[in-house]
C-alpha cells in the first residue's frame, strides 16, 4: 500500500537536501578544512559583545542612474568638491577595482581613543543616530542635538592575554560593523548600497595593546574616521559609471517615504552636476621652489638607525622600520595631487577630505582586501619590502631589477615580512587555506620598483573583514617584525604620532567585502602645511645613509608635487 505524504515531514526533508547541497557547493579547498572551522565557530560565536543584527530594523535601498559619458574621476571630484575644499567627500581611485567618489556622507564616524564620535551630517544621519543609541545603550558616553547632531559611544579597554578573545571583543570596530552589514540591503543587485569610505590611522593599535604614549600628537589625526556614503559615483572597468544615492529606511513609514523621495531627488540633482562641462586640474600656479623642512636630518636619522640596529643585534627584533617626517607649504592640495597622480600612478590613490584635515596621496601596496573567490571570501595581504630606483631607459631598469632581485638584503627582509602576512592571515583563515600566492615579483611604478608577494586565505566562519583588519594591522612593511615589539621601540624613538602613515585606506560595503591600500607616498594637510611621512626597513647589515637616502626617495614625489624638491637639513 502506497504511503500517503506528509507535507510538514516532506519539507523537513527537502530542507535538509537544501543544506546538503549548499555545503557541497563550498570551493574544494575550503571544503577540506571546513569542519574544524565550523567547531571553533561553535566555540567562539559567543564572544561576540556586540551584534550587527542591531540594526536590522531598517533597510537600505539603492537608487542608481548611469552616466552617458566617462569623465575623469578627479576633474569630477574637483568639481563636486569645490576642489578638495568641501569637507566630508573622498575620491578612492584604485587601478584593480572601483574607484569611488562620495559625494555626500549620512554619517562622520571618528575614534579617538576608546570612544567613537559620530556626527550626522544629513537627516537620514539624525535618524540612524537615534537607531545606534538604542543599539549600544551600554556603551553612550554623550548626545546633542542641533544642526549637527552628534552621538559619543565610549567602549572598554580589552583586557587579557588572548589574541582571539581581545580579536572578538567588544571594540570602537563594532559601529563600523553595525553600519555596514548590519542593515538590510533592500537592492541586493547593487554592492555599494552600503558603504563606508575612510582611513585607520597607524596609532588606532593603541585601541588594542598597551604600548608607550607618544612623545608629541602634531596632527591631531584621530585613530579612524569612516563616512557612511549616501551618494556615490562608481567606476568599473568597461562599463559606464553610475550614480549611488542610498535611501535609509527607519520603522516609521513616513520617514522611510521621505527618505526615498529625498534620494530620488539627490540622485536627479547628483546627474545634472556630473553632466556639466568639466575643467581639468592642473598644476598649481608656477613659484619660487620652496625648501621642504624634515624633523630628522640625515645624520640624527643615521643615529636612529644606528639605534635600531643595536636592537637587532640584542635579538628584541628582526627588522624595523623607523620613519622621519618632512614638511613644506601647500597652497593648493588639490593640485599637488593631480601632480602626484600623473608623475606617479599606483594602485591606489586618494583625496580625502575632512573637517580638520586633507590626506592625498599614491600608494603601491594593498592592505588588507576582501574579495570572493567560488563564493566565499578570501583576505588578502601584499606585502612590499625592497626598492630600486626606475632605470633611465630599458636596459638600466633590466639591470636594477636583476640586481633588486639578487639583493641578499632586500631578499631576507622581504622574507620575514611574508611571514609576518603568513602568520596574519592564518589568524582570520581556515586551517589549510592560507597560502602564499605570489613570491617577490617585481612590479614598477614611475619612480621606483619594488619587491611584492600576496599572501590569502578563505575567511573563516564568524570572522568578517573588520576582524581581518584588525588582525593584520598595522602591516609589517611600515612597523617590523615582531610586530608589536617593533612598535614599542618606535613609540620610543619617533618624536611624532604617525596619524594615518602606515594605516590604511578604502571603503568597504555592505557585502563584506573591502579594498584598502597602506597609506604611504602620502601627504597630510593641516593650516596650510603638508607633512610627509616616509621611512626605511632597518635589518643587522643596514647602512644609515643608504636608509636615510631611501626615505627621500620614498617621499620624493609628493615634495616634488609640492614644488619642494629639495630638503633643508
């Protein structure tokens, strides 16, 4: 006798093949990993202090529009932006994936120190204000209402001795998690419905370890300041770039209707400016060629070295990377930049303008990435360790490649710091995927060419890009190895805070997936001066001058932007 179905049983069943037949669509090499990571998940799931689910209650949706024609993306940045002047918009150019131009920002968020400083900067900011003083309650320090409303949130310090549970805890990270994939993406289609574009500055370590207070704060950078992006303009390879204007919902339907219409209207608004003439930015205005001013001459900086060397021989560490800091005026830093760009085009680079603060730069290495590969993600670090300049003409750069390349030196530093990414990456990846996926290739940019590998691993079960950041910061390349006891001994010598040199900057969406390059070949305008930041790695066999010389070259392009080629000692 046939056996009649039941329905619920039936469903439970197929539910059950469903689950199958998505873990087997897993890429084979994570598959083979998978389950170990499936039971540290299990164990560390809880450690979470803070959920991004939070913020659940709303949505976001995407308006788009494309453009008819390709503009350059800084001659439209300048001229949305009123040439870098308007603060809170950024330009993140990258050569292997989108650039970025924010437009108009729903939310500052800027951490300094423990606690993290919000300010909405549009009405549907003031809205998701009020949604993340409900959602970290704990953690309010402050409010004010006015023009610009602001929210203060103040997070402890970790504490303890294991890296996995201060990776887990509660931290300043956890806001930037919230406002990224803690909402709804109600058009899924479109990746940059949720976006954050900023920087972390090399001293956010503070947040995590205990390390000696710096000797003096001349920037005033904070530790990270992200924008949650309300219109974007995205670029991509091959296709014509499209306007973002993202309207965030709230449970109370009107708001929501007023969110949509005001997007609408931005994105109509947002079009016609993009449609309109455009002029290129040229170079700043020709005069007498300015003297750039450094903290560290050549021979105090010799003795930095000679310093560092003598802690190598004492075993504290295996290499090191101490910087100085050079300063010279800048009328006009949107020019600079345009300067920088066409004498030095690199992988990343970025015109990021904040209230305090203008950060422009050309940077060659990729911090940490978040990409997919057969679906699942994969973090990416690349380090950058030993330098040759570019050749007058073919044969000469052939010939500082091949010497580049047998450079027992470059060679041997190069190598700790692919153990450093190694030992990064395997923090955040699933057992048996880490790898490294390319070993010092030589790449060329205008001026210099460098030394680069790639080190990646599958993303493991209930870790996201911030945990990637956070575990992979800062890189190596720009502190040493170890890492933490070469920043310590930096904190002792630098004079200065580094603010954002050696950090990162980028954006990342509400998929999780991120793109953030190292910030260096960079330049930080403040009251009319720019600082550039540049340093050299110190291994036992380091010659002082030759270390001293390579911070110049290093920060070479910038001052020659600057109309500051030459250096008072």
């Amino acid at each position: 006798m046939r056996r009649r179905r039941h329905p619920r049983r039936d469903a439970r069943k197929s539910a059950r093949r469903l689950v199958r037949r998505r873990a087997v669509a897993l890429p084979r090499r994570v598959r083979a990993a998978d389950g170990g990571a499936r039971a540290d998940h299990r164990r560390r799931r809880t450690a979470v202090a803070v959920t991004a689910a939070a913020l659940s209650g709303g949505g976001a949706k995407a308006l788009t529009r494309r453009l008819y024609r390709s503009p350059d993306p800084l001659a439209l940045y300048a001229a949305l932006s009123d040439r870098g002047r308007r603060s809170d918009t950024m330009l993140v150019e990258t050569l292997a994936g989108p650039t970025l131009i924010m437009d108009q920002a729903a939310l500052r968020i800027e951490c300094r120190g423990q606690e993290v400083h919000l300010a909405a900067l549009t009405a549907s900011g003031a809205l998701l204000l009020r949604t993340l003083a409900k959602c970290f309650a704990h953690f309010v320090a402050g409010e004010s209402g006015g023009a610009e409303r602001r929210l203060v949130l103040r997070f402890p310090r970790p504490c303890g001795d294991d890296a996995e549970a201060r990776l887990l805890a509660a931290s300043p990270f956890d806001v930037l998690r919230a406002l990224s994939t803690g909402m709804r993406s109600d058009t899924p289609e479109e990746p940059f419905t949720l976006a954050l574009l900023g920087t972390v500055a090399f001293d956010h370590v503070d947040l995590f370890e205990d390390l000696p207070a710096p000797a003096e704060d001349a920037l005033g950078f904070p530790d990270f300041v992200f924008w949650l992006a309300e219109s974007l303009i995205v670029f991509e390879q091959g296709l014509a770039p499209r306007l973002v204007c993202t309207a965030f919902a709230s449970d109370d339907a009107a708001e929501s209707t007023r969110a949509h219409f005001s997007a609408a209207d931005r994105l109509a608004a947002l079009a016609e400016r993009c449609e309109r003439p455009l002029d290129e930015v040229g170079p700043a205005a020709p005069s007498d060629p300015a003297v750039a001013e450094t903290d560290l001459d050549d021979a105090a900086y010799g003795a930095v070295v000679a310093r560092m060397k003598a802690h190598i021989l004492a075993g504290d560490v295996y290499q090191i990377v101490p910087s100085r800091t050079f300063r010279a005026p800048c009328a006009d830093p949107i020019a600079a930049f345009a300067a920088v760009r066409r004498l030095d085009r690199s992988p990343y680079m970025f015109f990021m303008a904040a209230p305090d603060h203008l950060l422009f730069g050309a940077s060659p290495e990729t911090s940490v990435r978040i990409t997919r590969e057969d679906k699942w993600p994969m973090v990416e670090v690349k380090p950058i360790a030993g330098t040759r300049p570019r050749g007058g003409d073919a044969d000469e750069d052939d010939r500082m490649e091949a010497d580049l390349r047998l450079d027992q030196k470059e060679i041997a530093e190069h190598m700790m710091l692919v153990d450093l990414a190694r030992n990064d990456v395997a923090r955040v990846s699933i057992p048996g995927t880490r790898r490294v996926a390319k070993l010092m290739t030589v790449e060329r940019y205008a001026r210099v060419m460098h030394l680069v590998s790639s080190v990646k691993g599958a993303l493991a079960i209930g870790y996201d890009a911030l945990h990637a950041l956070q575990a992979c910061l800062n890189v190596g390349t720009l502190s040493g190895a170890p890492k933490l006891k070469a920043t310590e001994l930096l904190r002792r010598t630098e004079r200065t805070k580094r603010g954002p040199y050696g950090g990162a900057l980028g954006w990342l969406n509400g998929e999780g997936l991120m793109d953030t390059g190292v910030v260096i070949r960079s330049a930080v305008v403040r009251d009319g001066i720019a600082y550039v930041r540049a340093g050299a790695g110190v291994v036992h066999d380091s010659d002082p001058q030759k270390e001293a010389d390579e911070t110049r070259r290093k920060a070479s392009a910038i001052l020659s932007a600057l109309g500051a080629p030459e250096t008072k000692l």
